[in-house]
C-alpha cells in the first residue's frame, strides 16, 4: 500500500498548492506547483544538511516507489494526451497541417541534430569525449515540446487562435515523433541494432505508423460504440477505456501509444463529440476529462519538483545544466526559424509567430522520463555515469522551462493578443 499512499498524499499536496496559489503567486497553476515542490525540495535538502531533520533517506526511498518513467510514460501520457487532443479543431488543424507537420517533424529532428551535434562539440572541447550518438540520444530526448507542459500553460493564457493551434498541435504530434525518433536511437546505442537505412526505416515504420493506425482504428471503434448507446454514464466510460485499455495495447504491440492517443482523441472529440454526446453530455465530457487532466497535471508537476531530493549533484553538473540550457534554446530557436523560412514563402503569420514557438517550447516530465530509461552502467569520459549526466541536464532545462520560460511568456502572450496581423488575414496565403 505504500505507492498508494504516496499517490494520495501528492495528490493532496498538489491541490494544496493549486489553492495556496490563488492567494500568494497568483501564476499558471503548473508553474506554481512545480515551484512549489521545488522549494520543498529545497527545504528538505536544507533541514538534512543543517542535521535538524533529516528527511533524504525517507524521500530517496519513497519517491522512486512512484517510478516516474513508467508513471508518466506507461500510465499518465495517455490519459493527458488523449484529455489535451480532444480539443483540437480539426479544421483549424487542416488550416495548419503544413506549418505542424513542419514543426513537429522537420523541427524535431533539425533540434535532435542540432544539439547533438554542439553537446558532441562541447564534450570534446573540455576533455570529456562523448559518443555522437550518446549526444543525438539527449538531443532525442529534449527536443521534442512536452504537450503536457505547453497546453497547460497555453490554455490558460488565451493566446491568439492561429499561434495557439500551432503551439497546441506542435506539442502534441512531436511528442509522438519525438517518442519515435528517441526509440531509434536508443536501439542504435543499446540494442545494437545496425544503423543502416533499412532497419531505421522499419523502426519508424512500426512504432509512427503502427501508432497513427492504432489510433484510426480505436477511434473508429469507439466512436461507433458512443454513438449506439444514449446512457450518459456509459458515455463517459467508454471514453475513459480509450487512454487505458488503448494506450495499454499500444505498449504491449510496440507501437506509439502517444500518437494513437492523439488521433484517437481527435476522431472522439470533432466526431463522435457532435454525433454521439447530447449537448449536456458534451458538458459532461468537457468537465470530465478538464477535471482529470487538470488533476493529473498537478501530481505529475509536483514529482517533477520533488525529484531534486534524489539528485547527488556535482560540481560540474551546475556547468553542464548552464550549457544544457543555452543548447537547446539555439537549437529550438532553428527548429521554428528553419521551417518559417519555408513557410513565410505562403503565408503571412502573427508578427509574434516564432517568438511564442521558440520560447514555448517547454519540456517537461516527458524529457525527465525519457532521460530515466536510459540503462545505468554506462560510462562515459572515464567514469561519469551517462544516466546521471543526462538526467542532470535534462532535470536543469526542465525547471528553467516550465519556471522561468513559463512565468516569462505571459508579457508576449499578452502583445500578441494586442498586435494585428501585419498584411491582413494570415490564414489566405501569400501571393
């Protein structure tokens, strides 16, 4: 019972501090939790060493009973995923699907390169040689924006419909691509699988496309059911079914249970949301899932806060986070620009576009759990453990992300909703 019991009282802790922040912070509730959790963290650190309570050993063991690579990656994605694509407009989407099909997997891949290959860089002027492909796999692991953390900041902050629909549709397509991309390069550099076209092809294959099917497939079957029964009760739980038993059978074939989240949640929520929801189920439907997504978000923020406790940082690991951080936004900033190079030939867009895009571009406990499945024991520059240098690095950009990224976007959110189109209507394209 005690995972459990841990779960309940992070459950509670994290309402707690949702409730604290209505009278003290006033922020994003997700930035407020993680804020939150990362000065208990903090305490408990402080108290331990000052020897006046010392509460490190209970949270080094109690923490990782939660395992928050199979909590997030194997429970909690499919759920937030599903919960986040259920209110992507379709048409909007297909107004978008070349700037999002762009960003999510010419952008992924441009930022996987790119910090790779500067990580590789950068390790080789200091002395400390890391393989190339060691570096592609941080590049894998950090590129892609964390739907989880950019949707829940996004919504609440209303930004312009154009900017928000690229955001919302980036995020939760290059999860899954990004997802995919890591899996391949983790097999190069683990599973000794030959880095040959053929066999990356076959990996992309399986885990992309046998996702997007998957997803087709639930979707239809799921829409069909809501749409012969009228119990509003029956309603609700069948779509529950879809980001457990669902996203379950993604993960035991193989395939990429975040992409057929997404289009399963996007056949549910612009089809079967109209044929087979009353209007007051419709209600229904939003309250439910918004109250589970918003639930889940806060426990998952606040793990993502109290992980410091379990990190035995090291002097060079300051160093290492500081440059971690600086990478990755140069690599974000030409994973939007290359594309908008691109783009900017037919269409006019939001004067404050690529702004949003690249200092959005949060990552969240998605990269921390990515991070975490790398196997321990490998060893790296003589005798640095890469698990825990990853892991380090990627903890560092996330905080930065969600705490100081964004807590500072809201001014820019705020002049997009100000400032007009430059040359009228950014949807007809240029001539």
């Amino acid at each position: 019972m005690d995972v459990y019991y841990t779960f309940c009282f992070l459950a509670a802790v994290s309402v707690f501090l949702g409730f604290l922040n209505q009278y003290v912070l006033r922020t994003q509730t997700t930035i407020a939790i993680t804020a939150g959790s990362l000065a208990l963290s903090l305490i408990v650190i402080g108290l331990g060493k000052l020897e006046i309570v010392e509460l490190r050993d209970w949270a080094d063991q109690l923490l990782p009973l939660m395992n928050l690579e199979d909590l997030l990656l194997k429970g909690m994605l499919g759920f937030l995923l599903f919960a986040g694509s259920l209110h992507i407009d379709l048409l909007m989407l297909r107004n978008q699907r070349v700037e999002i099909t762009l960003l999510a997997i010419l952008g992924t891949l441009i930022s996987t390169f790119a910090v790779g290959y500067m990580l590789h860089f950068f390790f080789g002027f200091i002395g400390m040689p890391v393989e190339l492909v060691y570096c592609l796999l941080f590049g894998a692991l950090i590129s892609p924006t964390d739907p989880i953390a950019v949707l829940a900041i996004i919504k609440s902050l209303k930004a312009p419909e154009q900017i928000s629909i690229q955001v919302e549709g980036e995020s939760l397509f290059n999860d899954g691509f990004g997802i995919v991309v890591f899996a391949v390069i983790y097999a190069l550099a683990f599973e000794g699988t030959e880095p040959t076209l053929p066999a990356i092809s076959h990996l992309f294959m399986v885990e992309a496309l046998g996702g997007i099917a998957l997803g087709l497939a639930v979707g239809a079957l799921f829409h069909w059911l809501i749409c012969s029964t009228n119990d509003h009760s029956l309603e609700l739980l069948l779509t529950l079914v879809i980001p457990t038993a669902g996203f379950a059978t993604a993960n035991i074939l193989g395939v990429s249970g975040a992409l057929a989240m997404v289009v399963a949640g996007i056949i549910i929520g612009n089809f079967t949301r109209e044929r087979g929801f009353s209007r007051v189920s419709q209600h229904e439907l939003d309250n439910f899932w918004a109250i589970t997504e918003e639930f889940l978000n806060g426990i998952l923020f606040l793990l993502v806060g109290l992980f410091m406790i379990t990190i035995n940082f090291q002097p060079i690991d300051y160093v290492l986070i500081a440059v971690a951080i600086v990478i990755v936004l140069l690599a974000r900033t030409l994973a939007v620009g290359v594309p908008f190079m691109l783009l900017k030939r037919r269409r006019k867009y939001h004067p404050y576009t690529e702004r949003i895009l690249i200092w959005g571009g949060l990552r969240g406990g998605l990269a921390l759990a990515l991070a975490m499945s790398i196997p321990a024991g490998y060893t790296i520059a003589g005798d640095h453990d890469l698990r825990h240098l990853w892991v380090v690095m990627t903890y560092g950009v996330v905080l930065f992300s969600i705490v100081v990224q964004g807590s500072t976007i809201s001014p820019l959110i705020r002049r997009s909703r100000e400032a007009e189109f430059p040359e009228g209507d950014p949807a007809i394209p240029a001539s």
